[in-house]
C-alpha cells in the first residue's frame, strides 16, 4: 500500500506539470485501475476551483464597503 501513496504522490505531481492522465497510468500499468478515479477526482477538483477575485472587483468590493 505505501507504493501506491508514493505513486499518487509523483502522479500528482506530474498532472500539476501538465501531462496527460494517460500518459501518467501507462507509467503505472499495474497501479492504473487504483489510480485512475483518484487521478480523476483530482482533475475534476482543480476544474471546479474557485479562482482569485480580479484586482477590479476587489476594488469595486472596497469602494462598496467605505460607502
């Protein structure tokens, strides 16, 4: 069980650097079918992430709040 936390942990990493899901299970062929809905679940958190608010609304926010 630790290979595959130590696997998901350089998974991880390589999906924040930008390479594909598939290029990353076929690196982990015996290791896929374990990582592939927890590498899912991954893409799809950082999908729905909220971004930070733009310099210009948080000026309007501030604006609104001293009035």
């Amino acid at each position: 069980m630790n290979k595959l936390y130590d696997v998901l942990e350089i998974c991880l990493q390589e999906l924040e650097n930008g390479v594909s899901l598939e290029s990353i299970l076929a690196r982990y062929p015996d290791l896929a079918n374990e990582l592939r809905p927890i590498l899912k679940a991954s893409i799809k958190a950082r999908s729905a992430a909220v971004s930070a608010p733009s310099p210009e609304a948080i000026r309007r926010g501030r604006a609104k709040l001293l009035q």
